[in-house]
C-alpha cells in the first residue's frame, strides 16, 4: 500500500477513529484504525465493536491495500505534521509516513483481524443535522453520567413519523426536546457514549444525514463518513408522557425570566452552596442559600409573576445545567406546591423542557 493525501485531510478522518479505538481492549486490534487506499481514496475505519466509524478523503493511491495501525501514534503523528502531503507506505512489517523531510516508522497489525464492518440493507431516511443535533443538546445536561446506572445513562430518539423528540433523565431531572421531522416511526435507545459519538457526527455536518435502522444498529451516513452505533439493551420503557402529563397538571404558578439573569444568579448561589431556595415573588424570582462557615446569600432578578408566594428547595447545580443547555432568551419556570417538580421551558425557538425534582432544604423550610 502507497497514497499521497493532504495532511488535513488524514488529521480529520483519523482523530475521528483515536475517538473510537479502545487501546486497552482485550482484543488489541480494536486499539487500531484500518487504513484501506483504492481508487483514488484512502479510508480510515475504528470499531470498539459498539461503535463503528469510516471516513474516506481523496488520495493519490500509487499502491491499492490496507493495514492497521495503532489509532492513537498514527493519529496523533499525522495531527503534528507541517501542512501540506504526507505518504503513507506499507514497507514491510511497518508503516512509513513521509512528510517534508520527514520520515517515521509505525509498527503495524494484521489487517485481517480487523473487525468486519457492518452493512445496513435498511431503507435510509435523511434528516437535517443541525435539528437533531440541535435536540440532543438540548436534552443532554440531564442524561445519567454514573456508570454504575446505565440503565439512565441513554437518549432515547422517539419519532412519530411527524415529530422526533429526544428524551433524557438522570436521578432529579427529566428532560425532552422535539421537532417537525420527515423520520419515520422509530423508538431508539443510545448509550451515552454512542450518543455523544452521534452529536460529534452531526456536529462536522453540513445539510443532511441518511440514518437507517438495522436489528440493534442505527447505521448513519454523509458523503465521506460514517457511523454505527449499537443501541442499548432493551429494558423498561421510561414513561416520560405521564412524568410531563403529571407535572403539567399540578402547575399553578408560571414565572417568565430572562435566561441569561437567572444562570448568573443560579451560579452565583452555586458558589456559597448547593441547596437553594428559589422563591417566586410578584414582579421577581429569588432565591436564598446557607452556606457553611456562616456564608449565606439572597438575590432575585425580574420576573414577569403575579401569583402567590412560594418557596421550593432545589440543587443549584441541576438547575444551572439545564439553563446553560438552553438557547432562547426568555424561560418559563412552572409550579405547583414546594413539593412539586418545577418545569423550566425556553420562551419560543426550539421546543424543549425539563422537569427538575425538588429539595428539602432547610432555608426553604424556615421561610
């Protein structure tokens, strides 16, 4: 095998492989990227056997063949390159890269041990990049990030055939954002880690991906790239409709504030300590922290409110989470009793909310 390629191409298609590899597997083919050069291409292909990448960039291939080397020292090497062409040739038992007057020598492994690639025979579906990656984001704050309850850690992709909607939850909120969409029905459910692989996916894409579904891989393309990602296993649907139905009906109060105030304020009684007391209050939203060390707080901002007063504990750090993920000016904040979850909602744009579970804290319950 001998190809020329620009260094910036093989930079992009490469780091997307070192994300894939698992260096410490078992098996340590799956520590490597499969370079393959035919017609005029060459393609990068990683696989940690949940998750699938390729990649393919111009080159001019002088030598048709295919190796694998390690993801990490080839990756890396190529992103230290100067700009400009770099040769990779299969010589014997190693790997040459030839960039300028430089010349570096990679051991290499069987190709023939690289894992098969997966082959999607499904009907494929395009789907704007930005809307879905424009969901996900939107929602992930509140996916479980603790391994050890995995069974949270998963965005679920729900379509309708007219509406996809994303959901998340970890073990105080639950979050969901949704679409218009051409998808057709599908229900899928994404480890955390295959998710974020998605959103980097979409993140390098201009216009549409082609998505298809095959058994328990969602397969999903774009001119030059692709991925495929195993889905979890399948385990007790969340029922998020009825979590968002209930909270919807015990709403009895609505504050409208603007986002960037209340992240700042979040953040600042974040820093004295974690349990807030938020408190609607006509014409303002509040809130009022006890620290350690006799270290306490209060603040408010302007608040479109007219009802009642009202007092609810909350974790400073959930809730400034899900401000930040979210993109509109203006957030709606819902309630019921201070034993009732808070829906926060963005004022127009993107249609996204997240139910937040209360706190007792001891500054709510002296107020």
């Amino acid at each position: 095998m001998k190809l020329t390629a620009a260094k910036s191409d093989l930079a992009r298609i490469l780091a997307r492989a070192k994300s894939i590899a698992e260096p410490k597997h078992a098996l340590s083919i799956l520590g490597c990227v499969l370079l393959s050069a035919e017609d005029g291409a060459v393609s990068a292909n990683a696989s940690n056997l949940m998750i699938e990448s390729s990649g393919t960039v111009p080159a001019a291939v002088s030598m048709a063949g295919r190796v694998a080397v390690d993801a990490r020292d080839c990756a890396d090497l190529v992103a230290s390159l100067p700009e400009g062409d770099v040769t990779l040739a299969l010589e014997g038992d190693a790997l040459m890269v030839r960039a300028g007057k430089g010349r570096y020598r990679l051991g290499v492994a069987r190709a023939d041990d690289f894992p098969a690639s997966s082959k999607a025979a499904g009907k494929w579906t395009s789907v704007s990049a930005a809307l879905l990656g424009e969901i996900l984001a939107a929602t992930w704050p509140c996916m479980e990030s603790d391994e050890k309850l995995a069974h949270l850690a998963i965005a679920s992709i729900i379509s309708d055939g007219k509406t996809v909607r994303v959901v998340t939850t970890d073990t105080r909120r639950l979050a969901t954002a949704w679409a218009a969409s051409p998808l057709p029905e599908m229900a899928l459910r994404l480890p955390r880690r295959a998710a974020s692989e998605l959103r980097k996916f979409l993140a390098e894409t201009d216009g549409e991906v082609e998505l298809a579904v095959v058994e328990n891989r969602v397969h999903v393309r774009r001119e030059g790239a692709g991925l495929v990602v195993q889905q979890a296993d399948a385990g007790m649907a969340l029922p998020w409709a009825q979590f968002i139905a209930g909270g919807e009906a015990r709403v009895q109060r609505k504050a409208v504030v603007r986002r960037d105030a209340l992240l700042g304020m979040l953040r600042r009684g974040g820093q004295v300590a974690d349990d807030l007391a938020l408190r609607f209050v006509e014409g303002s939203f509040g809130l009022t922290v006890r620290g350690q060390k006799g270290r306490d707080a209060e603040d408010a901002i302007d608040a479109d409110y007219a009802g009642d007063q009202l007092v609810v504990g909350m974790s400073a750090r959930a809730f400034a989470e899900t401000i930040a993920a979210m993109t509109h000016d203006e957030v709606s904040i819902e309630a019921g009793s201070d034993l009732d979850p808070l829906i926060v909602r963005g004022v127009g744009g993107l249609d996204a909310l997240t139910i937040l579970s209360p706190r007792r804290v001891a500054v709510a319950e002296a107020a």
